[in-house]
C-alpha cells in the first residue's frame, strides 16, 4: 500500500514587520489591548514587488532544499490561499513557472484558513491512488492587501507569509488521515463581501475588499467545531488523546490554541505557537508553524502530530500525521 509522507518543510516571512505599537500610531488600539484579545504581538506585511506567489516561491525553495528534491521531479502542486495573485491564471501556475516545475499539475484551492488542510489532503489522495510520487503542497497568503486598516477589530489580526512541504510517496505510513468539512450557513459571519461575480463595489460603504467579522460568534463556532474535529480524527484512528505528541493549530487567535489543548490535555509546551510573532497568516499559519517546529529541533522524525484549522466558509479541518 502506498502512502504519502513529508520530506521536507519551508516558510517564509516578509521583511517587513509591523508592531502592535505600531498599530496603535494608525488605528485606536494598544499593545495591552491586542496581546489580550489574541495574543499577537508583531506581524509581516508585503511591500511593493512582493506577491502570494513571491512568497510561496520562496516557502518552496526552502521545502524542497530541505526534501532533496529538485523543481523538476514535482509531479502535482497546490497552493490554498484565498489571496492570489490575479484571477487567472492561478497562484499554482504562477509558482510553477518561477520554481521551473512546468508542466505538472497545478492549481489552488480557497478554503480560507483551512485551504493548506484542504491542499494536503487532496495532495495526499492523489499519493495514495499511485497517479503522482511527489507533490508540492503551498499556503500562501497576502492578507494584509485586503485589510480595512481604519477597522482595529480586524486589521490587528492579520500578517502575511508562506509554508510549503514536500510529499513523497513511500511504503511507511506519514499521513495516517485527513478529515474535510464546511458550512456555509456561516458565510456572514466571516466573509470578503465583493468578487467577480457579485461586483467589485468599492465606493458602497462597507463593501470594499475587506475582511469582514462578527469576532465573538466565529470565536465560538471555531472552539467547537474543532473540539469536534479532534475528537473525530482520534476516533478514526483508534487513539487516546495522550498519543499525540505535538499540536499544530491554525494561529489565528491564541486564546482558540489554549482551548483545543485543554481538549486534548496538552501541555502548552507540547503546542506550536507562532502567532505571537505573525498574526493570523491564514492557509499560511498550519505549514509556517510546521516548518518552525521542525527546524527549530522540537518536531522529531516518528512522533505524532495533529494538524487543524477553521476558516471563513465555514471551513474546518485536520490532518494526524507520523512524522
């Protein structure tokens, strides 16, 4: 049987850092009032000349240095970001060309937070069905591109940046599962309000290209139903709670982090926190915390992870892997 298995993990942040004090210079807010409400103290923001697709180049680069891996053995590429580049073609062609990978499969997936949860899973399907044997797995984002900075409700809460690994297939299980799901009933609780197809109304009062959200109920949506998503890999699995051994989260708000961990009865030392430092990066946040957990020494070969994340659509998902 064939499965699919990391080989190799990147990320990468923009230079540019912007602090809460920094913030509290544009919007009404403060240090004390941000570290309290999500615990994000700094976040990268994107310049002139740097893009969702520049950022996962580099993301990428590092991931397949680190697997070994030449651009040109790639056989299938995702990127999740809900901030591409254009609308077409996609970030994935994008990123293909600039990487020099030409001619695999390429495209996205919006999912929003949860689109490199949804990437990996599909990208490990495909593993697993024997039709590729290695695979580039992207999240990417440039959210604050889209940040309504006169509304500190939200525009505290961003950071742009990159995380990207390689899947290689191998006989030896890596991704022992991935669980999907959605609910757009939620759409109005967190959602970008123009498109497309229903307009681009920039001049309409509160219908510019923003983030829109409703914090305390998403809040409450999101502890739930990823309480729910723990308990139903595990189950999958036929697993106690004490075999994890580290906790990769969505880092989007830290208080939501602390609460997934008291599910499971983890010790926050057992948890990867990134978004002190990043802000909630999105599709980024699960792959950038990865990477961070793996190169900094705590992340070993064998031990095994619990991926999750929730996102706008609803969507929410999670992926327990042996790494």
């Amino acid at each position: 049987m064939t499965f699919s298995r990391i080989a190799g993990t990147g990320s990468y942040l923009p230079p540019k850092i912007l602090t809460n004090d920094d913030l509290s210079k544009i919007v009404d807010t403060s240090d004390e009032w941000i570290r309290e409400r999500s615990g994000i103290r700094e976040r990268h923001v994107v310049v002139a000349g740097e893009t969702t697709s520049t950022l996962a180049v580099a993301a990428a680069q590092r991931a397949l240095a680190a697997a070994g891996v030449n651009a040109s053995e790639i056989e299938l590429l995702i990127v999740g970001t809900t901030t591409p580049d254009l609308i077409f073609p996609s970030t994935a062609c994008l990123v293909q060309n600039l990487l020099g990978a030409n001619g695999c499969a390429a495209f996205d997936v919006n999912a929003a937070c949860s689109g490199f949860i949804y990437a990996l899973s599909i990208a490990d399907q495909f593993i697993r069905s024997g039709t590729v044997k290695t695979a580039l797995v992207i999240g990417a984002e440039t959210l604050t591109r889209m940040t309504d900075w006169t509304d500190r409700a939200t525009c505290v809460l961003f950071g742009d940046g990159a995380g990207a690994v390689v899947l290689k297939a191998d006989a030896e299980a890596g991704i022992l599962s991935t669980h999907l799901h959605a609910d757009g009933a939620y759409r109005h609780l967190l959602h970008n309000p123009v498109g497309v197809s229903v307009g681009f109304k920039e001049n309409e009062k509160n219908a510019g290209v923003r983030v829109m959200m409703a914090g305390s109920e998403t809040f409450k949506v999101a502890v739930k139903t990823l309480d729910s998503v723990v308990t139903e890999t595990l189950n999958a699995n036929a697993l106690d709670r004490s075999a994890i051994d580290w906790l990769i989260p969505h880092q989007a708000n830290l208080r939501i982090i602390e609460a997934t961990a008291r599910r499971l009865s983890m010790p926050m030392e057992k948890v990867i926190v990134t978004v002190d430092r990043h802000g909630n990066t999105s599709s980024a946040s699960v792959p950038m915390a990865l990477d961070e957990g793996v190169r900094s020494g705590k992340i070993k070969r064998g031990e095994l992870l619990l991926m999750e994340a929730f996102g706008g659509g609803f969507t929410w998902g999670s992926a327990l892997i042996r790494f």
